[in-house]
C-alpha cells in the first residue's frame, strides 16, 4: 500500500499526454494493474489525498468490494469503503446508476461532512470524495473514488471521467473476450500426500446459491476444491467472490450476470486464491433455478479443479506464443482463435476485438492465399504457399494444416533463405554466363586463324562479360613491343608502355614476373608507374588488367584490359582471366604458326600456279583458284593456259584428289609435265597418255582429272579430252550455252589408254568455262543441277559482258566475270569442303585474211615457186621487210621435204602475233639439228633455219608432219 500523499501535489503534467500514457498502458497490462495504473493517475489528475476502486457483483444483494488502493493505508481505505464510498455506488441488484446515493453523469461528489470520520481526517482537511461509476453498455460495473482536500473544479473533473472511461473500455474488452486462453496459472503448492493428489485429482464439488439472499451452500467436496475449510459449508456469496482472483474478477462477474440474465447454462472458468495463499485453476458449471414468482431464484451447479489440465495447456500456449516461427488457428468460420506474436507480427496486425477474420489481415489479401486455404482444409491435405504480406518487403512460408473444426498456418520467415537463394541463383547463373562465354571464347580462339581473329574474339568474349571497357594484346620481341591488334586505344599507344632504358613499366613487370597484374585505382597507378601513369589514367579508365602471355614457358606478349570502375576485375573474376590469357596466348601461338606456314603455301602456290597467263591471240583468258582451306592456300587444283604453234592455245584444268601440300607437289608435277608435253606438240589424247602413266608411277593412292583442250584460230575447231573431269561449258556469241559430249574417260592413274577425244566446232567470241567439281559440288546439293546452274549463270553473265556498256577483256571484264561467277557460287554452296579453280577463255578466230595456203609438189623448182609467192603475199600484207628472212627459211624447209619427205606438200603463211610459215608433208621422219663438219656439202639449213627465226618446231598428225617457224612482226604491222 502506499502511504498518504501531502497536501502539496506535484504539477500536473497536460492532460493529453497523460491520458495517452494510460491508455497505452491499460491496453497492455492484466485488469488488475490497469485499475492500479489508471487510478494513481486519477489522483494525480485532481491532486487528491488517495484513491479506491470498488467493484460490483450482479446479483442481487451484493455490495461493491474494495479490490484497487492507491494513496492510503487498507484500513483508511476500508473506511472509506464502509462509510462513503458504498453509499455513493450504484444501487446493488438493478445494474443501474440512478439510485439514491449514486453518483451524477461524469462523477459525483460527496462532501466532507458526510465523509468525515476518524483516522485521516484527524490529520488531513478533508473536503470530500470525487466517486466516478466504472460502466459498459450493458452493466455498471464499480466506482472509482478520489479523496479530495478541496472540492475540484468541473475543468478537473473532466481528466477523472476520460481516465474512468479509458478504464471501462478496457474492462468492457475483458469482459466480452474469449477467456480460453487466460494468463498462466500460478501452481499449486505441492501436497506431500499421494491419497490427497489423487483426491484432488477427481474431486467434484456441488454448490447452490441463493440469488435472493446471497446465501451459498457447499458440500464437502467443494470445500475441498476451494481450499476452505471442511465446516465451511454455508457462507455468503462475498466470500466466493473473494477467492476470485482480481484479474478473473470482471468478466467472471458478467459471464455470471449473463447467465442470471438468460438464465442459459452457466460455465466459467476461473483462478482462485486459496485461504492457504495457494493460487489454481477452477471450472464452475451450472444452471439457474427459477422461484415461484418466475424470477432466478437459485444458480446450482458443480465445481471442480482444472490447475493441472489449464497449466499443461497453458505450457502448450506458452510454447506456441513464444516460438520463433508463428502460428495461427482459425475455427471453421475463419475466425481467429489463436495467433501468437511473431505470426501477428507476419501476417497481421490482428485486431484485438471483432470479427477478427482471417481474411481481414494483409496475408489474407496476398493473391493465391484464399484459394490456398481454402483448398487445404476442402481437400483435407496440407499445402504451403509463399507471400510477401506487409510492406517491409519480407518473405513468409505458410504451412496450412487442416485440423478439425478449422485450420491452423505456420509461419516462418524466409527472406533471408530467399535471398541466399537468389544470391546463390544470381552466382549461378553469373557462373553459367560466364561459362558459356569461356566456352564461346574457346571455341572462338580454336576457329581463330590469324592474329586479327584472335583480337577480334578476345574483344567479342571478354570486353563486355568483364566489364572492361578497352583491349589490347600486345607482342614481346626482339626487345620491343607492338601491338596486334587493341580496342579503344590508338595504335601506339598501348605500345609505349614498354619502357625502355631506366625505370619499370606495368609490361615490363608483368613479362618478368609471368603474373598477372591488376591496378585497382588511378592513384595505385601513379604510384607504381608515374613514367606511364598520365597517359593511361587521363582517359576515363579507372582500373588495369596486364594478363602475360605465356607459350612453351616464353613470354610472347601481353593481354591489356581497361575498366571504368575501381577495383575491378572482381577476385573470383581474376583467376578466370589468368586461365584465359593461356587460351589467348595459345591461339595467337597458332595464329603466328598459321602466318608463317600461310606466307610459305602462298609462295608455293605463286610457284606452282600460274602468276599471269601468257597473253595468246587466239583467246583472251581469266582464273582464279579457291583453297578448301582458308588456314591454307594451297591443294591440288591447278590450271594453265599454253601457247601452241600455228597461233593455236592449249587450255588445260586439272584436280589432285584431295587438298594440302601433297596434292600441290603432285599438281607441281602434272603441270610441269603437261607444259614439256606441250611443247612436244603431241596431240591431246597423247598427253593425257603420258600424264597417266606418270600419275601410276606415284602409287595407287594418287589419282587426278584432267581436261585438256586445243583451240585452233584458223579452222575454229577445239579438240577436247578429258581423264574423269567434268565438260566444259561453251557459251556462243548468240548467248546460247551447252555443255559438249566430251567423252569423261577414267581418271589419271586409273584409266587404260588411249583416251577419246572431241573434236567440235567452237565459233569466234565464244566463252569456255574449264572449271574442277569444288566448284559445283557440295555436300546437300546435286552436282548436276550445280553445274546447270553454273550454265544458266555463265550464260546471264556472258549476255551482260557483251553489252556495248560492259567491261571488255582489257578493262578486266573476264576477271571481273570470273569473280562474280565464283562469289555467287561459293554464296549458294556454303557446304564446299573441296578447293576449285576456274578458267575462262573467249575465242578470237584469224580471218581468211590472214591466212593463206599454197599446195607444192615434190619438185626440185618447189622452192623456187615457193618463195614466188611468200614473196607477193608478204607484200600485200605490207611486210617486205621479212620477205628475204622468210625466203630463206621457205628455201631450206621446202628444199629439205624435196629431198627427205613425200608428197603431198603444203605451204601455209599466218599473220598474228607474230609470222608463221609452215611446210607440211606427208612423212613421219622428224627432222634434227646436227653439227655439220667443215667438209660437208648438207646439214646446215635447220640452223639456218633456227638462226633466222623466233623459234621453230614440228608437230605430227595422222597425215604426216608439220614443219612450222615463227617470226615476230613489226609493232606496227600486227592484224
């Protein structure tokens, strides 16, 4: 108890906030604390000397009891009770606050004279009591009572009714709550005795209770059960409600008014307070008698004790409101029986009056939870669902367990596990991203050729997934260094990070050390490279990466990556770029191999193909050669354009099965061969003869195609023959194109001889096209429609070319047609594997002009008729300048068939490129040059003969042989 308070009484600090101190107390306190609470700020509001709070019983006769003290000592206080107080409450029995001595709306006031008694007021001046009701709605339920040493002002009396009502609200709660779940039992004290815990433990008692006269009768049982003592059968009801705890009191008075009222069954379950001063749980069950007049007459029914019972299942409440994760149960209505405070704290606010339906709190409204529930307890099976209920943007798991008559939902926070997750996803799926780029990067540096892939993958898989913002890769040789190729720097700049004489260079400690070596800031920069710090650190840049580039343990260069943030690359990132500089080194290792052995394929192939084909009258020509391989320019394909005598040219185009170097030896060969073979002019069939027996000779593993071809100016006939490769295609000056029945044959190294030739009639400013099959044929695609395709093409293109507006063979028009032909071909057959060469040709024909013919008969006058007429002929064609040179050669080569040959003789003269004179006969005696003695008569005219001309040759034929010599013309007399 506290002691009396003074006459001088503290200031009053402003009402509001006093008000709202004890409000927000009331709300979180027990009954009993928020009566203590809220009446020592009552007397302190009105400055009064103490204070009481009495409350009341609902049944008929019964007084208001003394439960709330605050200022005074008890005995003062209960004589306050007797004298004043229980005269100024509400009349007992009728709920009501109208009686004689009640108090007026918003609080009585009792003066002194009627207050004055013995004890305090022999100390104090007294001036009265201030007695405010303590109602709800429904009932009255006590006074609260302020003891006053002056009479307050109505300005006063205001703060004392708001706090009374503050107080009444918060019984009023109390009184309409579900009470299954009251505050823990405080246990029993243990009894010694195991016959007295086992009576206990079954004990039922009975009462009956005169409502009228306030009467209640015990047995022996139920004494037992409250702890009273065995005589204390018949007591008054006063005496009950003093074992009540002060806690229960309230709402086990208005369950019991409530049961009078209705007269409905009757069943409360409350604390007591033994006369022992043990504290336990009862339950009480009964049921209203009515009297003669209709009126409840009696309220009987049984008691018995639920300590244990209440203190198992408050452990159980205990547990749930104090476990980590919530929990909340819900009856079959969705009403919310339970909810502890972390699942409050989750899902809620839950309110504390109402319907309290779960699907009034922010989980309730979370998409998917209503559905959830709702099929949980249908189908009878637990399920979970994840949401984000509040705004604090935390994650739940909910575990919907269907129970009978409800369901129950386990709470448990998961946003950290979340978040672990998606860090974990987020570093998994950066991990796959950056896998797949490392895989991308390999198999960009594995199909890397030269140095200039090798920059420009690095640059495609690295920049961006790194976060780098510049690149360059740069080569150590030689003491110097030079960059191969760089991104965002210019073309020296990366370069000069290489320092030369005194001082250290970021390059130069990176090829020594063989570590990478990473500046993480502009400052860390300039201390350790000031020489180089102003160029690399005024552009933006603001962290380094210098990767060595180690092959074969040398150093061969450095991989240079700038970035825009500080501290980058990231740690785990690092030693990914440390595995991928080995990649880079590696494949600009390859890179560097691939451009020496290129450089020296090149030079091969410059030296087994033709640079330039010689320049013939009898057609103008292009080419052009296709490796398989673009890591290697070099196969067997091959072709070649010969001068023959007579103005006629051999066209030849031949393929080496298979593509590299050994097949360019093997082409090397064959072209060598064709050439000397040529210049034997043996005839076509001949040729492909000797070239097959030479290609047998290499083994059974090599085989080659060719075709070979001769175009004659003066008669316009081309003799084709071909070893297994494909026709050419000849397009006429009128567009029209056809492929020639050139007889195929076996291919060199396979065939047996003799090969079949055709003979064909080809008219002047016609185009051949000699092609190999890597031009036509490709896997996915018919090698006969490529090569009518091919035809159709050559043919449009042909047409084109020979527009006024076209390109002419000077201006390159056939190069530039073979270039289409072979872009537009190679575009459609993406899937070529094998090389391919194509040759063009365009004919030109010599006119009857330029031609002329003289039979001879084998007479000792034919040289002299001969030279009759070379010598009118040369003079209608303006060369009188070689017609004594060509007398003489026509005088030994006829004079020499006189006398060695056989009829018939012929004599031919051609004006073309140069002047040609031909003696034919009908012998196959081949003529030689011979040292003649200084007493020989004969055995001079051949080198006569080979003196006075540019060259001279024989060739033979199925009529015999052909003596011809060559002649250069004048510049200015050529056709």
């Amino acid at each position: 108890m506290r002691s009396a308070r003074g006459a001088e009484q503290p200031r009053d600090p402003p009402h509001g906030a006093r008000l709202g101190v004890v409000r927000s107390f009331v709300d979180q306190a027990t009954e009993t604390e928020a009566l203590q609470f809220a009446l020592h700020h009552a007397v302190a509001a009105v400055g009064g000397l103490g204070g009481v709070v009495h409350l009341t019983g609902p049944w008929e006769g019964s007084e208001p009891r003394l439960v709330v003290v605050d200022g005074l000592p008890e005995a003062e206080a209960r004589g306050f009770h007797e004298r004043i107080v229980g005269r100024a409450g509400p009349r007992p029995g009728d709920g009501k606050t109208d009686g004689k001595h009640s108090a007026p709306e918003g609080g009585g006031w009792v003066p002194a004279p009627e207050a004055a008694h013995g004890g305090v007021a022999d100390h104090a001046e007294v001036a009265g009591v201030l007695v405010v009701p303590l109602a709800t709605p429904r009932r009255v339920l006590g006074t609260l009572s302020v003891i006053c040493l002056r009479p307050p002002e109505p300005a006063e009396r205001e703060p004392l009714t708001e706090i009374a009502s503050v107080v009444s609200e918060r019984l009023g709660r109390s009184l309409s709550a579900d009470h299954v779940a009251s505050p823990p039992a405080w246990p029993a004290r243990a009894h010694t005795s195991p016959l007295s815990e086992a009576v206990r433990s079954v004990s039922v008692g009975s009462w009956d209770w005169n409502i009228r006269t306030g009467e209640l009768r015990y047995d022996v049982q139920a004494t037992r059960v409250l702890g009273m003592e065995p005589h204390e059968t018949v007591v008054r009801i006063g005496s009950w409600v003093d074992l009540v705890h002060p806690d229960d009191l309230p709402w086990v008075m208005a369950d019991t008014e409530e049961a009078i009222r209705t007269r409905s069954l009757y069943g409360v379950e409350y604390r007591i307070r033994r006369p022992d001063g043990t504290t336990g749980w009862v339950q009480s069950r009964g049921r209203v008698i009515p009297g003669d007049d209709g009126r409840p007459g009696h309220l009987v029914g049984t008691v018995w004790d639920t300590t244990r019972t209440r203190v198992a299942r408050d452990a159980v409440d205990d547990a749930l409101r104090h476990m980590t994760d919530g929990f909340l149960a819900v009856d079959s209505e969705w009403r919310i029986m339970f909810v502890n405070a972390e699942a409050d704290r989750a899902l809620g606010p839950v309110p504390a009056t109402g319907d309290r339906l779960l699907w009034d709190l922010p989980a309730g409204r979370a998409p998917g939870f209503e559905d959830a529930c709702r099929r949980a307890v249908a189908e009878n099976t637990p399920a979970g669902v994840d949401l984000r209920p509040s705004a604090d943007g935390r994650w739940y798991h909910l575990r919907l367990v269907p129970v009978p008559q409800g369901l129950t939902v386990y709470s448990t926070d998961i946003t950290e596990a979340r978040r672990r997750d998606a860090e974990r996803e987020r570093a998994a799926r950066e991990s796959a991203e950056q896998s797949a780029h490392i895989a991308r990067l390999t198999g960009a540096l594995a199909e890397a050729i030269t140095k200039e892939d090798v920059v420009r993958a690095t640059a495609e898989h690295v920049l961006r997934p790194f976060g780098a913002a510049r690149m360059a890769i740069i080569t150590l040789a030689g003491g110097s260094a030079g960059v191969v190729g760089s991104l965002g720097y210019s073309a020296g700049e990366p370069a000069a990070l290489w320092a030369q004489g005194e001082g250290a260079s970021p390059l130069t400690d990176t090829a020594g050390s063989r570590v990478p070596l990473f500046l993480g800031s502009p400052a860390e920069y300039r201390r350790r490279y000031p020489r180089s710090a102003g160029t690399m650190t005024g552009v933006g840049d603001r962290s380094w990466a210098f990767l060595p580039l180690v092959v074969s343990g040398r150093v061969t260069g450095c991989c240079l990556l700038a970035f825009p943030v500080q501290d980058a690359p990231r740690s785990a990132d690092r030693s990914v770029l440390a595995a991928l500089c080995g990649l880079i080194a590696q494949a600009l290792e390859r890179a560097r191999l691939y451009d020496a052995e290129h450089e020296r394929a090149q030079e091969l192939q410059r030296g087994l193909l033709p640079q330039h084909l010689p320049t013939v009258p009898a057609v103008d020509t292009a080419a052009c050669y296709l490796p398989a391989d673009r890591r290697l320019d070099i196969g067997g394909d091959w072709y070649d354009v010969i001068p023959l005598s007579a103005e006629r040219a051999a066209l030849v185009i031949g393929d080496v099965m298979g593509h590299g170097l050994s097949e360019a030896a093997t082409m090397g060969r064959l072209r060598t061969a064709v050439r000397t073979l040529s210049e034997l002019e043996l005839p076509p069939d001949e040729i492909l003869t000797h070239l097959n027996d030479l290609v047998s000779e290499l083994g059974d593993d090599f085989y080659a195609t060719c075709l070979y071809a001769v175009y004659d100016p003066t008669s316009r006939m081309c003799d084709f023959a071909s070893a297994g490769h494909l026709p050419p295609v000849v397009v006429r000056p009128d567009g029209t194109a056809h492929v020639p029945r050139v007889p195929a044959n076996a291919p060199l190294g396979a065939a047996t001889p003799p090969f079949d030739v055709l003979r064909a009639e080809v008219p002047d400013g016609s185009l051949l096209a000699l092609f190999t099959d890597g031009l036509v044929e490709a896997r996915g695609h018919d090698i006969d429609d490529s090569v009518d395709r091919f035809t159709r093409l050559l043919a449009a293109s042909a047409r084109r070319d020979d527009r006024d507006d076209a390109p002419t063979a000077e201006d390159g028009g056939l190069d530039a047609l073979c270039d289409a032909l072979v872009t537009s071909l190679t575009a459609t057959l993406r899937n070529r594997r094998d090389d391919a060469a194509l040759l063009l040709a365009r004919t030109h024909a010599l006119t009857s002009e330029n031609v002329a013919v003289w039979p001879l008969s084998a007479e000792a006058t034919a040289a002299s008729r001969a030279r009759e007429m070379i010598r009118g002929q040369l003079t209608r064609w303006g060369l009188e300048d070689l017609v004594m040179t060509t007398e003489l050669v026509v005088s030994e080569l006829v004079a020499n068939v006189v006398r060695h040959a056989q009829e018939p003789v012929t004599l031919r003269l051609l004006r073309g490129r140069s002047l040609v004179c031909e003696v034919s006969d009908g012998s196959l005696t081949t003529p030689h040059v011979r040292r003649a003695a200084d007493t020989d008569e004969g055995g001079r005219g051949l080198q006569l003969v080979s003196a006075l001309t540019h060259r001279w040759g024989a060739r033979y034929s199925v009529a015999g042989k052909t003596i011809w010599t060559e002649q250069p013309l004048p510049e200015d007399q050529a056709p």
